[in-house]
C-alpha cells in the first residue's frame, strides 16, 4: 500500500498521521503529515534500518517524534504485512 492513515497516541492525544511510501535511488521511505499539538501542519520521513526490520525517523526529526518512533514503525510494517 502507498498510502495509509493511523491514529497515534501521543501524550493523552490522539493524533491522525497520514503515511505515503516514496521509492528513490537511495531506497524506500516513508514521508508522514499530522499535525501538532497547535494544529500546525508538521512533516517528517522515516527511512527502513540497516536489517529491514524496523523503521527509523530521518535525523533531524522533532524530538517528540522519537517517543513514538516504534509506534510509527510499527504501524509501517503491521500495514506492509497486510
């Protein structure tokens, strides 16, 4: 699938992140748009690990996006599995 939606939990909030798989010379990433705690528009990507199994927010990401890291991989490989 190129594009799916998940609601996260972040903090006491849900949150709705919408994924969109991109494909380029240098591998497969994920680029994913929500929106934070103020409403503001907010983007970010994750790239696949050196092993294949996981996914890993790009460096240079918000730091709140690293308490979710595994819930967004996660959502990655549950939607890739399917």
């Amino acid at each position: 699938m190129n594009q799916f939606s998940k609601t996260i939990a972040v903090g006491t909030e849900d949150r709705l992140f919408q994924f969109t798989r991109i494909e380029n010379v240098n591998g497969v990433k994920f680029f994913i748009t929500s929106k934070d705690l103020s409403q503001k528009p907010i983007s970010f990507s994750l790239k696949q690990n050196e092993h294949g199994l996981n996914w890993k927010l790009v460096p240079g990401s918000l730091r709140w996006l690293y308490d979710i890291e595994q819930e967004l991989s996660d959502a990655i490989v549950e939607t890739r599995d399917n």
